[in-house]
C-alpha cells in the first residue's frame, strides 16, 4: 500500500467520525510527510495513531495509563499487539485504517465493559 500523508490522514479523519463520532482529534502534521494524531477517550485512555510517508511506517495504539494494551503496526510486518497480551505479535494482513480503527473501538469497548463489570462486582455490596 503506497499512500501519502494526505491520503492516509484522510482515510483516518474518516474511520474516527465512523468509529469514535463524538472525538476531536489532536492532529500534528510534522512535515507534510508524517502525522500523529491523538485523543482521549477519557481521563486514563488515549489512542495514538501515527504514520510516516518515506518509511509506510504506521502505528495504531490504545494506552492506558501511559501503557499500550493493545496495537496494530507494520514494523519488521503487519501485527496486531493483542488485547491481554500488548507484548505478543500476532501476524495479520496489512489493514486500512477504517479497519485498525475499528478494532481500535472493538479493544476501546471491551476494556469498557470489564472496567463496568469490574465495577459492579465491587460495587454491589453483596
């Protein structure tokens, strides 16, 4: 996949108003080469997303408290740092950006529900 900055930031602006409507993202545009963009999802989670057009270096990552829990990105081959596992490289096919962004949400909203059902366990008083 050869793509430009422009092209790969277009694609993103539209997988975040797909994926996370509600979201402004920070975009930083070093060069006209090399993107980074940013945004909370609250006050401890934050997804990174960056790409570098000599290189096609892309990154894709949820932090948590300043620690990826889980990513996808093309260094040494497309892989997925899994949800559970963010040290593990899991082969995949290259993705779109809709694509990475949408399993961005799908982790986003997993660590969500356990957070809520964490939440209720201890909260119950039972």
């Amino acid at each position: 996949m050869t793509v430009t900055a422009d092209e790969w930031l277009s694609e993103v602006r539209g997988a975040i108003t797909q994926y996370f409507p509600k979201i402004e993202p920070r975009i930083e545009i070093v060069r006209h080469t090399r993107v980074t963009i940013r945004f909370d999802l609250n006050d401890v989670t934050v997804v990174a997303l960056f790409f570098r057009e000599e290189t096609e270096r892309v990154d894709y990552a949820l932090i948590v408290s300043d620690q990826r829990v889980f990513g996808i990105d093309n260094l040494d081959g497309w892989h997925i740092h899994p949800l559970g596992n963010p040290e593990a490289h899991e082969s995949c096919d290259e993705m779109t950006p809709l694509e990475a962004i949408r399993r961005l949400r799908e982790a986003s909203d997993t660590l969500n529900k356990s957070a809520s059902n964490e939440s209720k366990d201890t909260g119950s008083g039972n």
